[in-house]
C-alpha cells in the first residue's frame, strides 16, 4: 500500500526562480523558508549554515556550499581558494575546528586545462592555510555553454568545541556585537573585477580561513560566547536581521565604529548601495556577554589579521525584532535586509 504524505504549509508564491533569490536577502529567506524548509527541517528549527550531528564524546557539525563567482579569478583570491575558505569558516561560524572536505568539480567543455590545474592548486594551497583535508568529491562535465566554466560544490565536517553553545535563541539584551574587521572588500572587488564600471580602486578580496581568530574568541570567551555569522551575500545588515528575528530582539548599531575601507565607501557612494548589504568571505560577527567583550576584543587583536576588531553595537529589548543604526548625533535609521541582487555572482 502507498503510503501519502500531507504536502506542507508552502507559503512561496514567486512564480519562478530569480537570481534574487540566491542573493542572500529577503527574497533567499523567502525561497528557503517558504518553499525548501518546509519540506526537510522540522517546524521551528533554526536555520543555519552549518548543523550538528551528536556524537559518542562530542559534536559534529556538517556544511555544504557552492561556489559560482564571477570571475572566477579576482585580485586576492579565485574560485578555488573561495571554496576551500567559504567551507571552512562556516564550520567555524558553528564554534568547529574544520576537519576535512569534499569537492564537486562542474566542468564546461573547452575550459582549459591551464585554469583547471591553476584552481586545484589555489585549492591545495588553501586546504593548507585552513588546516583542512581534502578528502575526496566527484567531477562532473557539461555541455559547452552550460557551467560558465567551472563551478564548485563543497561539503565539509569539523568538530565542535565542548565549551561553546551557538545560537540565537541564548542572545540576551545587553550582549554586545564585535566584527573582526573592514566590511565590504570582497563584493565590491569582485564587482571592480568585471571591469562594468570605469572606477580604480586599490582592493583585493578579504577571502581567508577564520578558524585562527574563531580559536582565540573561544579561548578567551567561550562562556559568554552566544552567536557567531560571517556575513557572505547580503552583508553584515542580512545578517543582524536575521539575528534579530531569531532571537526577538533589538540590535543597535554605532554608525561610526563600522570600519569600511575609504575605497569601499566610496564605490558604494557612487553606485548607490549601502557598505552594509555588500558581501564579505574573511570577516565574522560575534555576540557575546557584557562581561566577556573586552577579553575577547583583546584576545581577537592578538591574532595577525585581527587588529581591526571592534565592537560595533549592542543587543537591547524592543518591541519589534529590528536592527539600528545609531550616528553620532543621537539619530537612528532602520538597515533593512538586503532587497534584490545588486552583485550577483560573488561566491
């Protein structure tokens, strides 16, 4: 006898997929939570980038990814390297050291051999500096006109560290918002890279593995780590409002302590955008308690690449789950998440 199963409350009303939907904002949180968790994830579950597995003695944390960018060498990093780094600081995004990863090679047809063999050493090269194994994977190869060259599909484990226990739901109102560094360098050098708009910037990708900074955060702060994100597509402003709605809470932001590169600020003035929405692949975010901020500022600080760290905000009550933006007048202003896809293609 065929067994039927209730189709689920599906509230995804687009018509068709748009390249907006893969953008990282409201339209990515819209297609995931409307159309595809309802389907795979139980009623409630908190939606990650990486999940945990127990374990007899510990936890597992699982994470899968692709990589699409356009080009698919930028200055400061390539395709490859992107997918060995994006995979990995997902895993440390869920408090685990990354222990080994997969790769699915989608080759085109006519994609020299050259470009082939330059992304499996940009690959190797990376596994390296993250301290991560490359276990295994698959290759594919398609039509010519049907891959754009090459993509990459990861996945990856790590194991998470015993002390930490990451989540929204332990955010509380007085926990303070630190950020490693400069926001906005990967999304507008890959924006630069295509050569669309006729603007010179001195900029390169912040693509890099985070574990080493992740480490010294849990080090110096494990019990009063509650939430760590690294705001790839939609920015450090998807990322706080989706914190923001997770955990029913407020989050004010100090306008002027968010480091933005001058080159950045200035490409996003010209274009219109805002540095907040645009995507970063070497910079993270961390909630912590009141009492923990200044010893994990410090022990972040210690680490080459994490002199930049700052505190950046605080969470507080409110009567609606919102982020804030406050200027040094007393003024605030509302960040929204991310709405349409100004850059797409950037991971």
């Amino acid at each position: 006898m065929t067994m039927s199963r209730t189709r689920p409350h599906v509230r995804f009303q687009d018509p068709s997929i748009e390249l907006a939907h893969g953008a990282g904002g409201k339209a990515s949180r819209r297609l995931i939570e409307g159309l595809i968790a309802p389907y795979v994830f139980e009623s409630g579950t908190e939606l990650r980038d990486v999940a945990e597995v127990a374990l007899a003695g510990g936890r597992l944390a699982m994470t899968a990814d692709a990589f699409v960018v356009k080009p698919r060498v930028f200055p400061g990093g390539s395709i490859g390297e992107l997918a060995v780094n994006g995979t990995a600081n997902d895993l440390a995004m869920g408090g685990a050291r990354p222990l080994a990863l997969v790769a699915t090679l989608i080759l085109e047809a006519g994609l020299p051999t050259e470009e082939l063999e330059r992304e499996m050493a940009a690959m190797a090269r990376a596994a390296e500096r993250a301290g991560v194994a490359i276990v295994g994977g698959d290759t594919k190869v398609v039509e010519h006109g049907k891959a754009d060259g090459l993509y990459i599909s990861t996945a990856g484990i790590g194991l998470v560290d015993p002390r930490v226990d990451l989540s929204a739901k332990r955010v509380r109102p007085g926990d303070q918002v630190l950020l490693s560094g400069p926001i906005g360098d990967h999304g507008i050098t890959i924006l630069l890279a295509r050569g669309e708009i006729e603007l010179e910037a001195e900029l390169t990708s912040d693509t890099r593995p985070l574990w080493p900074l992740v480490e010294a955060l849990i080090e110096a702060a494990a019990p009063g780590l509650r939430w760590l994100r690294d705001p790839t597509r939609g920015g450090v402003a998807t990322a706080l409002n989706e914190l923001a709605r997770d955990a029913r809470v407020t989050v004010v932001l100090d306008d002027e302590a968010i480091p933005v590169r001058p080159e950045v600020r200035g490409a996003c003035e010209i274009l219109g955008l805002d540095p907040l929405h645009i995507a970063n692949e070497g910079q993270f975010l961390a909630v912590v308690a009141p009492e923990y901020a200044d010893a994990a500022l410090e022990a972040l600080r210690r680490v080459p690449g994490g002199a930049s760290a700052v505190r950046i905000g605080a969470i507080e009550e409110g009567a609606r789950p919102v982020v804030l933006a406050r200027s040094r007048y007393g003024g605030t202003r509302v960040i929204d998440m991310l709405v349409g896809d100004p850059l797409p293609r950037i991971c």
